[in-house]
C-alpha cells in the first residue's frame, strides 16, 4: 500500500477540506445568486406587468389606442424590457418590442429555468374592472444580464478555486487559517445577502485566489444591488409624477379607507401622511358619494364641499371611478380646489354685471355664449333674450337699432382689434364706441369679446364744448369792444363833463360784465378742479343783499322791472355774501335776457317747515320764453343752453354754477317752466334759528 507523509495527508486534507468548502461556497453562492436573481426578475416582472394593467386600465375599457401606445412607449424606456403587448377582448390593442417576441405564442413563465429557450421572462397581469375582465397586460424581459452574472461569478468561483488549489502545498497551514476566516466572511456575506441585504461588500484583504473570490462576490452583490435599484427607481418615478401634480389623487377602499394620496392631498386637507393614511376619506369629505363608484369603471364628476384639518370648507370638483388591483377593489380619483376658480367667476361677474359698459362674448361657432346687463340696458332689450342665440341674430338686433343714414352695412361688427363708432336711431339716438377682440390674441380659435361704451354724453359734452368757446368768445368781446371803443374816444376826443361820465359809466359797466363772465368762469374751473376754497359764511338774513341786487338790476335796464315782494319776517341763514348774490345776480340775468321788453320779473319768499328741516325760498318768477321738458331735464348741465338760436348772449355756466354754489351752502334749488309762458326758479337754504318764531308768525 502506498503510504503518505502525514504532511501530505495534511495537505491533502486540508486540500479536500478546502476544496468541499469553495465547492460549497460556489454551489451556495451560484444557488443564492441564482435564487436572488430569480426573486428580483419575478417581482419586477410583475410590479411592471401590474402597474401596466393598474394604468392602461381606463384605456382599455374605453380602447383609446393613442393612450395605450402612449403607456407602452413609456414602459419601454424602461431597461431589459423584450415587449409589451396589451391585449383587449377582441386582440391586441398596443404592442412594442422586438418582432420575434411578439409574433410567437405567449406562455408565461414560472422560473428562470422555463425561460432557458428564449432567453425571456414572460409574465402577464389580467384587468379586471369591477370583477370582469377586459383583457391582459403580456411583458417580457431579459435574462441576458443575469445568466452573465452568474456565468461570470460562477467562472471566477471555480477558476479562483483551481488556482487555490495548485498552491495548497505551499500555503497549507496559513492557507488553511486564511480560508477560515474569509469562507466565515463569504457564508455571512451570502446569508444576508439571502436574506435581502443587497449591495453587501466584503472587505478585500492581500491579493489572492480567495481576494479575487471576495471580489467577484463583491461584483455580483454590485450587480445585484444594481438590478434592485432599478426597480426601485421605477417605483421612485411613479412617486414623483404623483407628488409632483398639482391635483390631489386619492386611492380608497370600498369602505373609504384611504390607501394612498399624493403630496397635493396632503396639502389640500392641512394634514400630514400619518395623519390620513388608514383613516375615512369622509373624515374629510362627508358629502362623498360612492355608491355609485363602486360597480363601475365609468367616470365620475362630484362637486362638494371638502373639510380641512382645521375645520375650513372647500368647494371641490372629484373625478373618480372603480378599479381592481391585487384581485382588491379600490376607488381612485382627482381632486381639484375650486376655491380660487370659484372667486375670480364670482369677481368676474361682479364686473360684467356692474359695468356700466356693455359685453357680448362669441364663441367659435359664432354662438352668443354670454351678455351682460348693461348690453341689454343699452339696445333696450329684455334681459337674456340672446342667450342660445347666433351671430345673425344679434346682427339683426343691430340692423333695427342702427341709424342707416350713418352706416351702409355693418362690416364695423366684423373687425378684430379696431375701434369703430356704431351710431343707434331706435329706441332712442345713441353714440357706441364699439371694439372687437379675441379674449385669448395668441389663439385664433379663443372667443371673440365685443366691447360697447355709450359715449353718447361725452358727445353732446363736446359738441357744448365747442357752441361754448364760440358763445364765451362773443361774450367776452361784445363788452370788450365797448371798453376799447369808449376808451379810445375818451383818448382821442376831449368831452364835456357829462359826456365823459356817461361814457366812463359805460365802460364800467361793460367792464363789470367783463368780470362777471371770468368770474364765473374760474368758479366752474374752480368747483371742477375742487380747488375753490371754503366759503366765507356768516349768520344774517337775505334781507339787504337781496334788496340791494333788486335796486341795482332796477337801475340797470330802461325795458324790465323787478318787483320785490318783502315778507314781514326774515329768517336767520348762514351763507357767503358774495357767493349768494353771484347766484341770485344769475338767475335775474336769465330772468331778464328770456323775458320780452316791459315785463316784470317777480322776487319774494317763502318758508318751508317741517319737523325735522327749515328753509328758507328765495323765489323769482319771470313770464318769458319758458321751456320745454327736455330741456329741463339737461338744466345744469355744464355749457348747455335752452336758446339753440344764437340770438340771446350766455356761456351755458350760469345755471351750472347756481346748482355747484347752491349746493355748497347745503341747499337747493328747484325749476319750473312752460313753454311760453315763462320760468320760476326757487332758491333753498337752511334756516340756522327758528325755535324763537312762532309757526303761525312764520306762515
């Protein structure tokens, strides 16, 4: 028999120890490595599938092809993916991949060893919508990267373990402790690695056989770490498309459990993620309804009110519907805030309703789609009467308001971003500045909005303007001629006493209506530019200013008479001196240009009492020309005029400034008039003492 040394039975002792435990340790590792992998593929092969089914859900149901590519060509991005192919009843509705893949018979595979043909994992997940099923989502993915894993691992286990081997004679003893100490290493390493630790790593020690085994167990924990990550980084992707929509997206069980909510919820509601998930959705939204949501994957649109954490209503819109996911039945949907739409429809009707300008909104297919108040108020027409009515429509609205000797067509209603003047004859004349837009000018397909001001005022305001610059202009030199001529005399002729006074007084007369016409001129500009001051007032009665304008209206005109009818009491009034007898001086200059040679024009006073106000009327009454209702109704108007003619001098100010002077003293004045028989005008002011008169002594 042939006899060893006991060093070389060591040796080979150690040798076939050695070699029993690298053999274990590659057969362990290969078997965990292969098992891992296995795991990683079957679960990823399945998140993928399932998350495909969960998503295409609603296309599928409803066959929208567009969506479905749409879900497949993402997918795809998706690394080691061979295909998608997503299935309905009646075939196949989307597919991406490589043709050999697709055109073959599917068979879903249970492990890696069923996929040793062709080199895929098949795999499916069937969808299924309130427990009927609508078709499936088939994905296939490669094993190539892992079966080089395991081939490159198990090649540098077992050449590792060969080179090992050729120098266990030399390194036995220390070989021996060597490989105690880095197997107890790669076992634990392996066992965690078994146990779902990825990305372990053994420390590298020396440069030997059993240093490169660490390092390729190393490279392979690298690499599983690797395809780990990868699914967690499509499960990552999914979460920040979710946390990063603006809309809160819910998923609730039957019973309004909430299972998952994106950031946007958390926000919405003022809570935190432990504070809602698990909890009842109707904690936050009692009006929920779901029974209708349950048995069906069709849409659904709620608008309710939601609750905050602290208490505070929200209105909110909730699209949802049914789903079925991990054989469970789920409610998923969008909620949106409509708190801030709901304000500026609120704000934005508030301006259309209370604008004084008129809008009408037309959309695309030429459809009145709104009209505010003030259009209808302006064409005299019933409210809402356009409402589901067209373009034509309006149009021959307009037709039979527009005043046709002004406009031959209306081509200025079809004109985008110009200004055109739009003139009505029925019901009443009226001027329209009339502009037409798109509410959106960077979209040719937004509505159009027409824009309609009433400037009818503003025109009659400057055609006044314009007959008062001409009217002013004549007043101002009808009495500056007569200082000029009159002066000019006086310097060249040498007059007698009496003449040259005659001819003085004159001049000062004219000179007198010369600032009597500024005068009321700055006042207007004064009262309209607020820049006229406080008023002098003092406490007396109207008795001698009021005497005083009569005498001196007397003397001033040979063809009237003022008469004067004095009450047997005047009252106490506070007022300013001159501003009054600007006022009355005013009204007795109307009183005498409107009213014919040898009239009289009649001044006296009245009281009016009641319990809670006094006044004092001063009234004058002439018996001239008169007017008419409407002319009446522009009284006080700035620059207008009852005489049209041209023949009776004025500026159109003086009735302006009475009511601007009158109303400063907190009084009022009130007009009368018939064409043809003359006008009563009556001034009111406040009494300040009345307590010491007795009512009988007063009327």
């Amino acid at each position: 028999m042939f006899k060893l040394s006991f060093k070389i039975k060591t040796i080979i002792g150690i040798a076939l120890i050695e070699t029993f435990f690298l053999l274990i340790l590659v057969l362990e590792s290969r078997s965990i490595l292969y098992e891992t992998i296995e795991f990683d593929i079957k679960e990823r092969a399945h998140n993928i599938s399932t998350l495909l089914a969960t998503a295409s859900v609603d296309a599928v149901v409803s066959e929208d092809i567009a969506t479905l590519e749409s879900i497949v060509e993402s997918a795809m991005i998706t690394s080691n993916i061979l295909y998608i192919k997503i299935r309905g009843l009646d075939g196949v509705l989307a597919e991406r991949g490589e043709q050999a893949f697709l055109d073959r018979k599917f068979k879903a595979d249970n492990s890696i060893a069923e996929s040793e043909i062709d080199q895929s994992f098949d795999t499916f997940s069937e969808i299924f919508v309130e427990g009927y099923r609508f078709g499936r989502v088939e994905v296939g993915l490669s094993l190539a990267e892992q079966k080089a894993i395991i081939k490159a691992a198990t090649h540098s286990l077992t050449t590792i373990a060969l080179i090992e081997l050729m120098f266990v004679g030399l390194f036995s003893l220390l070989l021996g402790i060597t490989l105690t100490k880095r197997l107890i290493l790669l076992q634990e390493a392996a066992v965690k690695m078994s146990q779902g630790e990825t990305g372990l790593q053994i420390p590298l020690a020396g440069n030997d056989e059993l240093t490169d085994a660490s390092r390729a167990f190393n490279l392979m924990s690298t690499k599983i770490s690797a395809v780990t990550q990868t699914l967690k980084s499509d499960n990552a992707r999914m979460d920040a498309i979710m946390n990063t929509a603006t809309d809160a997206i819910f998923m609730i069980s039957l019973d309004g459990v909430v299972h998952s909510m994106n950031r946007a919820t958390y926000v919405l509601f003022g809570v935190q993620e432990q504070d809602i998930i698990g909890q009842s959705m109707f904690d936050f939204i009692p009006e929920l309804h779901l029974c209708d949501i349950e048995s069906s994957t069709v849409r659904h649109v709620q608008r309710i009110n939601g609750v905050t954490f602290k208490g505070k209503k929200i209105p909110l819109e909730i699209h949802s519907s049914g789903m079925e996911f991990n054989n469970q039945h789920y409610i998923v949907g969008v909620i949106r805030d409509l708190t801030t739409i709901n304000q500026l429809k609120v704000e934005l009707e508030a301006v259309f309703n209370l604008s004084p300008n008129g809008f009408l909104i037309l959309a695309k297919d030429l459809s009145i789609s709104y009209v505010n108040p003030a259009f209808y108020a302006m064409f005299s027409l019933v409210t809402d009467c356009l409402n589901d009515h067209d373009w034509e429509c309006f149009k021959g609205v307009i037709a039979k308001s527009m005043d046709h000797e002004q406009h031959k067509d209306m081509k200025l209603l079809d004109e985008l971003y110009t200004e055109n003047i739009l003139y009505l004859k029925l019901p009443v004349e009226k001027i329209l500045r009339v502009s037409r837009q798109k509410i959106d000018k960077t979209d040719v397909d937004s509505s159009d909005i027409l824009f309609f001001v009433d400037i009818t005022h503003e025109s009659i305001v400057d055609k006044m303007k314009s007959e008062f610059l001409t009217s002013a202009a004549h007043e101002l030199r009808t009495p500056l001629a007569s200082v000029m001529g009159f002066s000019e005399l006086l310097t060249l002729c040498d007059y007698g006493p009496e003449k040259t006074k005659e001819m003085a007084g004159s001049i000062n007369k004219q000179s007198k209506r010369l600032k009597q016409i500024v005068d009321d001129l700055i006042d207007v500009a004064s009262i309209e530019n607020k820049t006229l001051g406080m008023l002098d007032m003092v406490q007396d009665t109207l008795k001698i200013t009021l005497t005083e304008l009569c005498d001196e209206f007397s003397g001033s005109d040979n063809f009237h008479t003022i008469d004067l009818q004095q009450p047997k009491y005047w009252p106490l009034i506070e007022f300013d001196s001159s501003k009054i007898r600007q006022i009355i001086s005013n009204i007795l200059n109307n009183s005498y240009r409107y009213s014919p040679n040898s009239s009289v024009v009649k001044v006296y006073t009245t009281m009016k009492v009641t319990e809670k106000t006094s006044e004092f009327g001063v009234i004058i009454e002439d018996n001239g020309i008169g007017m008419t209702a409407e002319q009446l109704s522009h009284i006080g108007e700035r620059f207008y005029r009852a005489d049209t003619s041209g023949n009776i001098p004025g500026t159109g100010l003086g009735i302006s400034l009475v009511k601007d002077l009158i109303n400063m003293h907190n009084g009022r004045f009130e007009i009368t008039s018939i064409i043809g028989q003359g006008t009563i005008v009556t001034l009111w002011l406040p009494n300040i003492i009345m307590n010491h008169v007795k009512l009988d002594k007063v009327l």
